[in-house]
C-alpha cells in the first residue's frame, strides 16, 4: 500500500531552543558578533544564561546557522514591517476622464481640475474624447484639446500614452511626474499638519485683560 503524509503543513516558523535537532551549530550571539561552531547543548546553555531564545536562522547550512535573540519581540517587530509595508503599497490606478471636443470653458475648467487632483494623487489618467456626429470628421479638435490638456497640466504629469484614434474616440495617457508612494506620504504629513493647527488653535490661551 502507497504510504501518503496525512500530516498537517509544514510550519513556515524557524525552530527554536529545544525543537533544534543537530549535534553542532554556526552560533551568532545577541548583537550580530559571530561565536563559531559549537555543541547544540552549549549554545541552549548560552541562551539560557542570555535570558533570550536559539532561533534556527539558516536551516540549510551545514551546520545551520542559529541566533541568539528575543523571538517574541521578533516576531512583534516583523509584524509591525509588515503591517507598515502593506499600509505604504501603492498601486498604480487609473482614473478616466471623458471630454468633448466643443467643450465650453467652465467645463474645460471642471475637467482639468479634477486631472490636476488625480495627478497630485500619483494616478495616471486616461483621457477620452468623445466624437459624435459631423465631429468625426474634425479629428483635429480633439487632438489640440488634448494638446492644451498636456500643456495646462505639464507640471504634474507627462503625456505617458500619445493622442491615438479608437473608433469614436481620441484617447491619450498622462503619467504623474511624482510616484504613487510619494503622493501619499505628502498627503498624510498635510493631513497630520492640519491636525496639529487645529489642536494647537484650540489650546492655545484665551488673551486677558488686566483689570484696575
């Protein structure tokens, strides 16, 4: 009869004190200095006089490696990394905007003001102008549009994706100049700065007036 493993799976934790099974380990000490090579036996002694953990580090090593470290405070920083990482990933969006080629001014205005807030933002944005009727056949209208868009917004962004034609639609890509990342970092310092204005405004002493 085939023999099939009706085990669990397979830990991703590293081994620790008494779960490490050689003879001999490469032992690195509690501030990252390199002990050697030696007994299993004396380095659970020399974690025991460190008050701290053996932490398999290296377990395809020959002899694996181990550390002397507080494996509880580890793992707590390694979640708080992680955490913090995942909070800080940025990806990469892409908003729409949708114009036409007559557009008045005061749309125009609207439009580009929301492209500038994506852009701040670390978003790309695609524009689409949209043809319709006898504005088929004046391609060029919507091509200076989005030449004027490019222009008015150069600050923020670059023209990622050149005006091409799709069918009824002209559409053109614009990148930020600043990385996702980046936008996000400034937008939670404005935020914590507007936080420390409202606090300081509000415990900040009343004037008073000296009364004879």
């Amino acid at each position: 009869m085939a023999w099939c493993n009706r085990g669990g799976p397979i830990s991703a934790e590293p081994r620790i004190n008494d779960r490490i099974r050689v003879p001999e380990v490469r032992l690195v000490g509690p501030s990252g200095e390199q002990v050697g090579i030696v007994p299993l036996a004396k380095a659970l002694e020399l974690a025991q006089e460190y008050d701290l953990d053996l932490v398999e580090v290296a377990a395809t090593a020959r002899p694996p490696v181990c550390k002397l470290m507080d494996y509880g405070k580890f793992k707590y920083e390694s979640a708080m990394k992680a955490r913090e990482a995942r909070k800080n990933q940025a990806h990469t969006v892409i908003k729409e905007m949708k114009l036409r080629p007559k557009i008045d001014p005061h749309d125009y205005d609207t439009k580009k003001g929301h492209v500038v807030r994506f852009l701040k933002q670390g978003d790309k944005v695609k524009i689409t102008i949209m043809f319709r009727g006898r504005e088929q056949s004046r391609p060029e209208l919507g091509y200076r549009l989005l030449q004027r868009l490019a222009e008015d917004v150069q600050e923020l962004g670059f023209v990622e994706s050149n005006p091409k034609q799709d069918g009824r639609n002209m559409i053109m890509v614009l990148g930020p100049h600043k990385k996702k990342t980046e936008a996000m970092a400034e937008a939670r310092e404005a935020a914590a700065a507007r936080k420390a204005e409202r606090v300081e405004g509000r415990t900040a002493p009343e004037d008073t007036q000296e009364t004879a």
